[in-house]
C-alpha cells in the first residue's frame, strides 16, 4: 500500500474512534509515553489510545520488515524517536503502513489477538506522554509577515514595519534546546534585567511581561552534512513531521536586551513542544500553495509545487480555576516561508542539521486581530487588554494561566489533529 493510500477517506479502524477525532487511522502520528510499570516507549496514537511499538514488536509483527534490520525491538524502547528517526525515511514509512494494516477494521491479526491486543493498547488517559525527540539544536523562524508587520509596527511605525531583508530571507535565530519540554511541564516566570518606560538604568526581577507565542515546528527526520547545502527541492526529504510548539517570551526581558544580538534570556527561559508528531505523508492531502512573495526570492530559495499545509490553530488561555477562552485562531497555510525554505535557507551557509533537531516557524498570525498569535499582538503591547470568558482581562500572562495551543488539518471528512500542547505559569520563586 502506498503512503497516499494510508490517507484514503474510506480507511476505517476496528476501534472505535469518535466523530472529528484527532487521531484517525489516517493520521497515526509517532510520540514517546511511559508508566510506571513500564519504561519509555515508543507509541502511535490512534483514537484515544496508544499503540504501544515494542510490544508489537515484541509479539512479532514486524519481524518481516527488512527496513527495521536488527533494530527491533530496542529501537522502540527509547525516551526519544531520535534513534528510530535515524533508520531512515524506509522504516517510517513501513511501521507507519504496518500499523495502518494492523488497525484496518478488515483485519483481524492484531484484533482478534487478546493477548497481544491488551498489551498494545493503553488509554492515553493512563499513560504519561513525553517529548518526542531529543534536539540537539533548535532553531526559531520569523516567517509569519502578519506578525513580522505588527510587531515592526508597534516597535518602529508602520512606515518601517518590516526591515529591510525581511522579503528576502527566513529570518531566524538559534535558540536553546535544553529548555524545551513536554507538553503538561508548568512554566517558571523567569527573572532578568528591564528597563522600565523613561528609566536611565534597567532593574533586575521577575518578568512582568510574560507571553505565549502560537508555533508549529518541524522534525529534522535525516541530518545534514557539514558544509553541504541542500537543495530546496530536496528539503523535505530532511523533515521527518510536524508538532505544535509555545516558544514562552518575556517580552520586557527581550526588549532590553535583543539589540544589537537577538533573542537571549527572554526566550531560553522554556518553549513546550507537543507529544505527537504528525507525519509529513500524513499531511500530504492537505498540500497548498502559500502566499504570493514579492520580490521574488533567490533562486535557491524558488521551488516548484506547493510545500504549504492547510492547518487550522487556536490558542486559548485560562486563568486559575475558570474557564477557557480562545484568544486566536489563524491559519498556518498563511506563513511566508514554507518549511522547505527555512531548511533550504538554513543549510545554505554550510550548517549541519541532526536527527530530532527542531526548526519552529515562529509566531503565526493572520490579517485579523481574531488571528494573532500572541499576547503581544492582540493586547498590542499591553494598551488593549483582552477579555476573558471570566470576566477578567489580561495584557500579559498571570500566575496561575494555562496557555494550550491545538492545530488540525481537515479535508474530505478527515480531520488530522496535533492534539495540544499546555503550559501553566509558576510565579518566579526559586
């Protein structure tokens, strides 16, 4: 079967899987859980459960897939899909199919195997989800030109809303992997310098100004090598899978210090990366062309296709002990870079890229406040508070907030969801 096959309307799984759900037979994302009766292992979500890998594995189902070599069944018995990621695109995409022909409401292997079916299949409710890969380096985009334009405008006017080389490259820059975590880990309200409105001299304490940004963020799948550049229409072929991702901002922290370098202590504080990350072959039906780009892009950035994805996202905040409201909901077809430009882009110097290494588009915003996907934006630097379901406004974020970002892609009936990935503020006692 082919993967596009994998993706048919009609496919149907003998577990029942509730109407719009986020995880149909077609999407089966790979993500990483544990118990506390068993250690971490790798997983495929399908309804509201996992499929636990190594005990299919365990029980033999793989064992005529020659793309796994003798990896099984240790490969899926990792905190991470670092070391199934580096068997290659091959084995993605067998496990991925055999998995698919295991759930097939026609067959009966996996079904009508009690044993085995028990063993492999846990509710996601019992188990503890993880990060899903381990980066060695992760790099954050600025590819959304609604939010470059708002934020450029609040800074410099909107005469000077986008600098000069905006248009013509994916502006980036590196941020820190070892404060990446699981969704559900709560968020310490970091401390740093800021220099307050008229001030001479900064002062020193916890950030006043604490901020979500709305991001998805793909998975290098195959590295890269040093001091080779890979082509734009080779770029893909590098990207194992998409996650959502909340890259935390302290905005007053970020101010002060990003001139004349970037980003530093306002960002390295934590970003949360969901559990599930859905295949690039999962998202195939949902291809589409992005925004028209003028001026045109160098030539190693032009490539033919359409390397946009249809991904409808929301962000929603609630405060302590009330209720949710959603403050966004844009659109990540509307991003300017593709994906396939930032690594195009990224490699183009000569740097390498690792398995598990994760790239994030950066905040995505549309053209309507209902579409901005920060706290930045759609308070616009703090002068427009927004209302919130209980009553209570917020122009930044409050101990106690839950921030959850969610994402889905639908077409011809099938929903293809990310799940969410959630974060709550701790106050900055340390």
């Amino acid at each position: 079967m082919s993967a596009n096959a994998l993706n048919a309307p009609g496919l149907r799984a003998w577990i029942d899987i509730p109407f719009q759900h986020d995880f149909p037979i077609q999407n089966l994302p790979f993500g990483v859980f544990e118990t506390d009766e068993r250690g971490p292992r790798l997983a495929v979500a399908i309804g509201d459960y996992v499929l636990d890998l190594y005990v299919l594995s365990q029980f033999g189902f793989f064992d005529d897939l020659t793309e796994l070599g003798n990896a099984q069944p240790r490969v899926f018995r990792r905190r991470s899909l670092n070391g199934f990621l580096r068997l290659g695109r091959p084995a993605w995409r067998a496990v991925r199919q055999r998995v698919s022909e295991l759930l097939r409401h026609d067959n009966a292997d996996l079904r009508d195997h009690p044993e085995a079916a028990r063993a492999a299949l846990l509710r996601q409710r019992d188990v503890r989800l993880l990060r899903p890969v381990k980066p060695a380096n992760y790099t954050d985009f600025y590819s959304s030109l609604a939010h470059a334009a708002n934020v450029g405008t609040m800074f410099r006017g909107p005469e000077n809303a986008l600098l000069p080389n905006w248009r013509h490259l994916p502006v980036a820059y590196h941020g820190r992997a070892s404060s990446i975590v699981a969704s559900g880990t709560p968020i310490r309200r970091p401390q740093g310098q800021q220099l307050a409105p008229g001030a001479d001299a900064p002062t020193f304490g916890p950030s006043q100004q604490l901020d979500f940004e709305l991001e998805m963020a793909f998975v290098v799948g195959t590295g890269t090598t040093l001091g080779t550049p890979v082509p734009i229409e080779q770029a893909e072929e590098h990207i194992f899978g998409l996650c959502l991702f909340n890259d935390w901002s302290a905005r007053d922290l970020q101010s002060w210090e990003y001139v004349p370098l970037g980003p530093f202590l306002g960002k390295s504080f934590a970003s949360s990366l969901s559990p599930w990350v859905v295949t690039l072959d999962a998202l195939e039906p949902f291809r589409t062309a992005g925004p028209a780009q003028e001026p045109a892009p160098l030539p190693y950035l032009q490539a033919s296709g359409d390397h946009h994805f249809a991904i409808q996202l929301e962000a929603a905040l609630a405060p302590a002990g009330g209720p949710e409201t959603v403050l966004a909901t844009p659109n990540y077809q509307g991003l300017y870079w593709s994906m396939a430009q930032q690594l195009a882009h990224h490699t183009s110097n000569g740097c390498n890229l690792e398995v598990g290494d994760l790239c994030a588009s950066g905040t995505i915003s549309g053209p309507t406040p209902d579409t901005f996907g920060s706290l930045l934006e759609l308070a616009w630097r703090g002068t427009q508070p927004v209302p919130l379901a209980d009553g209570s406004t917020r122009a930044f974020l409050l101990d106690g907030d839950t921030v959850t970002l969610r994402a889905y892609a639908e077409k011809d009936g099938v929903r293809i969801g990310f799940g969410e990935v959630s974060g709550t503020i701790l106050s900055y006692e340390f």
